[in-house]
C-alpha cells in the first residue's frame, strides 16, 4: 500500500513503524475471511482491510480522529485472526494499538463512553478495588435490571454497558489467593525457579488457577515465586488507548521482576492469563526508545512465557489415570493469534489422558476481549451465542481455555464447567478435580 507521510511525520518512530506496517498490506482481503466483525456485520470498514485504511487516513491527516473513524476502530476486538491469516505479515497489532492510542489523545468522547472507559481502566488494574465493584455488582444488579432496554443495541449506550459490566459479576467471590512476595518451593531437588504473575481480575475472580499453577509446578521441582511490587501488566487499559498508564505499568514490572532475577535468579516469568501473557512478551517493543528500559524490557519479554510453553518443556509425571472426560478446547486468541500456540496445550491434555475435541470455527473470537464485551455488548453477545453454539455441537464434559477473560464469557452462556488448561493438568498430576478445590 502507497503511503504519504512527509520526512517531519516519518521522524517520529511511531509514524515510522506505522509506514512500515502500511506498506506490507497489499489488500489482498484474506483478512476478511477470519475477522469476527466483518463475518457479523459485513462491513468493510469493520474488517482488518478496511480499519488499515482509516488508520492511514488518520495518521497521514494527522487530523483529530472523527465519529466514524472511532466507530469502526472501537468494533475492533484485537483478536489478531487477521495477523495469522495475512499471507503479507502486516503486523496489525502496532497499527490498531498505535490507532487507539491516538483517538485517547486527539478524541473527545462523548461523557457516557469516558465514564465507563475511566471507571474500568481505575477498577481493573487494582484487584482491591476490582473486588469491592465485583461484591457491590450483586447488590445493584437487580435494580439496573428493571430499567428499560435499550431501543438499538448497535449503538451502545451507557445503560447496557452497565448491565454488561453487572452481568459478568459472579454470584459468588472465592476467598483471595495467596499474597504477593510468597515463595512456595519446589517438592524435591530444585529443577527451576520461575516468577508466576499474580494478575488483576484473575486474582479476584479466579485464584484456584495461579492456585492450580503452583501445586503443579512445585510437584516437578519448579520454585514459584510470587513477586511483591508486581502491577497490573497493562493488557486491559493498553487497549482503551491509554498508552502513559500503561508504559508506567510496564516499567514497574520490569524494575520488579529484574530486581527479583538478580536476588534469586529466574528461568521464566509465567502467566497463566494468556491477553496478558501477549502484551508482557511486546514490552520490549513498547519500550524500544526508552533508553533505560528498552534492554530490561527485552529481557523480560524474553522471559515472558505461556504456562502451557513452560510446561510442555518439562517431563510432566504419567497421569494417575486416564480419564474419558471430552474436553472442549478453546483456543484463546490472545494465545493462538497473539503468541502462536495453538497446538501445545491440546497435546498437554491430551497426554495427560483427556479426550481433546477441537472446537469448529475456533478461529473466531468468543468476544471478551478485555473489556470488549462490555463495551460492544450486542457484538459480544452475538460472538458468544456462536462460540457456546459450536462448543456444544462437539458435547464437551468440560470446556478448557487458558485466558480468564474468555473462561467468563464463555461460561456466562453455557452451563457446561469452564477451566483453564493448568487446573486439568494439575488434576491428571496429583491435584484435586477442577470445582472439588
């Protein structure tokens, strides 16, 4: 694709790598064919094709984004299909990122859309905070839902964001996991020391899996180290456009890990929540003209590993016996589309004695995304509605992902137990039954 950009615009190295990216898409349109957006809504401008050329549009103005341009950038899930499916390598990752980033900027948003954008990017990063709007959900859910409905569920409104947000809230809220800064040390000699991001809504609505995580590792010789000073990774709030709060976040965790790999030494850092896990390992691209960080902030993506890709790598214990459960597979798209893994975790489970089915149409994202299924509600749902539709066709006695985001929605539309891959394979080593914990 031509671009236009003048020398002042290609001197700033977002612009630069924004041409970059531009000029590798050819519009050939394969990416139509794998975009959830364009599928539902036929669209061109909400397909990867079509987005690319607003973005070019935005940026070689350099002219505030208008309504139109925010609409079909915002529709964006950043699944990242698009990126496996382009025979061009166009990398539309740094492009949407650099878009989103840009309307945060130069966009006034109506008041309704920056008080749901402010109130998630303060409430999710802080699992306290999180935890408090999660036990007050239950109590305001039943009056939001006597209010009308909206009339046109395309347009979003705050009102159905609002009972997107309450919808979501679990009925009930484990007890909190373990605290930042324990050790648990490895059962045996010592094969490995690795650090195990705590994460933010996980850590509230999920504990058992960091939970799961651990037994598991510590069973094959692996010390798990639960670092103090960890922040949120910045995934949730790095896609609302919020690039300042986000850097901060990142440099945090690269201060707070590099401090702990020089204390003890570390193999890996772990995450078990894999949208974090794809933003961790694009640190060192963030920060790639941060003079300070940008050497640490490649190391730590180095470090950076999917739970399935450090335990694959280890000589996990036979399971204790074969199971005939059929586990449903969702491939998370941060994890086969952002990270590339995708056929890793069905080989866990499926040597761990598990009957693995694969899910049709598991290219398509099952619209979590972050905080999309709150923001785009109606495209959430319906993404959903089809995802729990191609997962029964199969007849799962389980559903495994390995991202809590889908694990969420995707269990907010079937009645079939929902588990992240680590939880299965902690049960076949030696662990209790996923939900008997």
């Amino acid at each position: 694709m031509k671009t236009e950009f003048n020398l002042t615009q290609l001197a700033d190295p977002d612009i630069a790598v924004a041409d970059s990216i531009l000029r590798a898409c050819v519009h050939c349109g394969f990416c139509t064919a794998t975009c959830p957006t364009y599928v539902l809504l036929g669209d061109e401008l909400d397909s990867p094709r079509g987005r690319i050329v607003l973005i070019k549009e935005m940026l070689e103005k350099n002219a505030p984004p208008t309504a139109e341009v925010v609409k079909h950038i915002d529709r964006c899930l950043s699944c990242l299909a698009c990126m496996t499916t382009c025979p061009s390598g166009v990398n539309y990752m740094h492009l949407v990122d650099q878009a989103r980033a840009r309307i945060e900027k130069d966009y006034t948003r109506p008041w309704p859309d920056q008080l749901v954008r402010a109130a998630l990017a303060w409430l999710m990063p802080r699992p306290a905070l999180f935890r408090l709007g999660m036990v007050m959900a239950r109590f305001v859910r039943p009056l939001v839902n006597l209010l009308p409905a909206p009339h046109d569920l395309r347009k979003p409104t705050l009102l159905n964001r609002i009972k997107a947000m309450l919808a979501l809230a679990p009925p009930h809220l484990p007890p909190a996991g373990p605290a930042s800064g324990t050790v648990f040390p490895a059962t045996g000699p010592r094969r490995g020391r690795v650090a195990l991001l705590h994460g933010c809504a996980q850590q509230v609505l999920a504990p058992r899996i960091n939970t799961a995580a651990i037994r598991l590792l510590n069973r094959h010789g692996i010390e798990v180290v639960l670092v103090p000073d960890e922040q949120c990774c910045g995934a949730l709030i790095h896609h609302l456009g919020r690039d300042v709060q986000t850097l901060a976040y990142a440099r945090a965790n690269i201060t707070a890990w590099m401090k702990e790999a020089e204390r003890g030494g570390l193999d890996a850092i772990l995450v078990t929540t894999s949208g974090c896990g794809t933003v961790i390992k694009d640190y060192g691209f963030m920060l790639r003209e941060d003079a300070e960080f940008a050497a640490p902030a490649a190391r730590v993506s180095a470090l950076a590993r999917d739970i399935s890709e450090y335990v694959g790598a280890l000589e996990l214990q036979k399971p204790l016996q074969r199971s005939d459960l059929v586990i449903a597979y969702h491939s998370a798209c941060s994890l086969q589309h952002g990270q590339k893994i995708r056929e890793l975790p069905k080989e866990l489970l499926s040597k761990s004695g598990f009957v693995v089915k694969d899910v049709p149409e598991s290219h398509l994202c099952c619209g979590s995304a972050g905080t999309y299924n709150i923001l785009q509600p109606d495209i959430a749902g319906q993404l959903r509605d089809r995802k729990v539709a191609n997962i029964a066709s199969v007849k799962p006695d389980m559903i495994a992902a390995g991202n809590i985001g889908c694990m969420v929605q995707i269990a907010s539309g079937t009645s079939v137990p929902v588990v992240h891959t680590i939880e299965l394979l902690d049960w076949a080593t030696g662990g209790p039954r996923p939900g008997s914990d």
